[in-house]
C-alpha cells in the first residue's frame, strides 16, 4: 500500500515537471516568435527609403532629392548626359579627352584628406599618363582648398625636345593647370602644321618633298631652275619658360657645290631673308604658298 502510494506520488510529480518543461517551452518559443517579428520589422525601417537618404546625406555631405523608383533612375540619366555632354564639349575646345581614372583616398583625417589619382589620356595624337596628389584642407565658411603634389608626366614626347624640357619644368611646378594648357596649345599647332605640309604635297605634288613625313620639322621645296637646290622650309614649336607655345619658321638652303661654284648662294640667301618678311605680312600659309609659286613653278605647274 505505502509502495503503490509512493509510486502514484512519483508519477504525479514528474508529470508536473513535465507540465512545467511544456510551458518554459511555449514561453521561449512565443519569445522567438516576438523576437523575429521585431526583428522583421526594424530591417523593414532600416531598409526603408528615408533612411537610405538620411544614410547617403551622411556620408556624401549632400542632400538628395526625394524621388523614388522610375523618378530617380531618369534623374541619374539626366545627369550623366549632362556629364557627358560637357566632357564632349571640353575635348572640342581642348583636343583633350580622358581615357581612364583612378582615385585613391591615402588617409583622411579631421580637417584634411589626401587623394592619390592616376590620369591616362590623350590630345590630338599625343598621349600621357599622369600621378599626382591632391590634399584637400577645410577653409573658412565650409570650402576645401586642395594643393597638388608628387606630380609625374609620363609622355613619349620623341622628336618633341620642346615638349619633353616643358613636361621636366611642369613637374618640378606641380602646375596640372599649366600642363593641360601648354599641351593643348602644342598639340593643336603639331596638327596645323602636318595639315599644312600635306595640304601643299597634295597641291603641289612635283615641287614639295616631305622626306620624314609630314609629322616632321620640315618640308623640301625643290626647283628646275636650279637643280640640286632646294629650300627646307623648317617649322618648329617653342615653348618658353611660363608654357607659352610659339611657332618658328625659317628657310635653310641645301646647295650642292657646283650651284656655290657658279654664285647661286646670294640667291638662296636673298629668298630666305624674302620669307621671312612675308610671314610678318600674310602669315604661314600664304607665305609658304607664295614662296612656292616663286621659287618652284616657273617650269612645274600646280596639280588640280
């Protein structure tokens, strides 16, 4: 009898542990339950528009308008066709386009960030490469001030002594203004001139010689009055010491001995002075344009 009760007694008590294991259960399970709901909801609000803007307010320093969907994405075309349109216009101008850009932040701090860049390129049939820093500083009222240094230019600048000793000077200045300038102005005056050379080899096709081509210095005029004279007609680019780009022509004879035997030389002489007046008066082209009819088409006439 005390056994059969203390066996009921055993079983009454490990049903009421087993009661109390079922409701811790349904306890922790309503607890998860409400947790992954409040869990659901905060990435919802996270996630939601407004503190997307309120996140990229913060980190670009800009506000941003409140457009959303279809709105946005024409917004965001909108812009790069203006971008791209004014990139377009700057290489008309400029002969300068961009080809590849890279920016790199080095390390930021309170009031001051340094920026490394790498900037690849081209103007007209010149290429470069350039690496440089900028250290951007706040200033007063909320402006930035950013100074360029470690500037390297690399150009295969060839016949171009001008441009190379121009390239040296630039990067001891660290002037990125002063570079682009300079570029475009030589660059600009390298393709007048070749358009030039081929614009009188095409015309006159008898009486102008381009040995090197007609990205050379220099264009040989040659005439049958005087065989085995000729006149180089040399073109050359300056620039000077503050990247201002200045053309040079002159007029060097090429006489064989038998013409300086025979007193030929005066005359050769008394042209390259003629020339050098004429470009005071009506510029290059005319002037070359002149010198050819004179010295080379007595007996050679003009192609079509």
């Amino acid at each position: 009898m005390v056994l059969t009760r203390a066996i009921c007694l055993n079983g009454n008590m490990q049903e009421a542990v087993a009661d109390a294991y079922k409701d811790e259960i349904r306890s922790l399970q309503e607890e998860i339950r409400a947790l992954t709901q409040q869990h659901k909801e905060n990435q919802t609000a996270l996630l939601s528009d407004t503190n997307i803007k309120k996140a990229l307010q913060s980190y670009r320093g800009k506000a941003i308008s409140d457009v959303r969907g279809a709105e946005a994405v024409a917004n965001l075309k909108s812009q790069l066709g203006d971008c791209e349109k004014e990139l377009e216009f700057l290489a008309k101008i400029s002969g300068i386009e961009f080809t590849q850009y890279c920016k790199k932040t080095e390390y930021p701090s309170a009031n001051q960030t340094l920026y490394k860049h790498r900037l690849m390129g081209q103007c007209q049939s010149l290429t470069f490469q350039l690496e440089f820093h900028t250290t951007e500083s706040q200033i007063n009222k909320g402006g930035l001030c950013s100074d360029v240094t470690d500037l390297n230019i690399i150009m295969e600048c060839g016949e171009y002594s001008q441009l190379s000793k121009f390239v040296s000077r630039t990067e001891e200045r660290e002037n990125l203004l002063l570079f682009f300038r300079t570029l475009s102005s030589f660059a600009e005056w390298c393709e007048y001139r070749k358009r030039t050379f081929l614009q009188f080899k095409q015309k006159y096709p008898a009486a102008v010689e381009l040995p090197v081509g007609s990205s050379a210095e220099y264009m040989v005029l040659q005439s049958p009055q005087l065989p085995g004279c000729k006149l180089l007609v040399v073109w050359k680019i300056q620039v000077d010491e503050e990247g201002t780009v200045t053309p040079v022509l002159d007029l060097l004879p090429k006489i064989p001995e038998q013409a300086l035997a025979l007193g030929k030389m005066q005359v050769l002489e008394n042209d390259a002075q003629g020339f050098r007046n004429l470009l005071q008066v009506f510029g290059i082209e005319d002037s070359i344009e002149k010198l050819i009819q004179f010295f080379c088409l007595t007996e050679i006439a003009a192609s079509d």
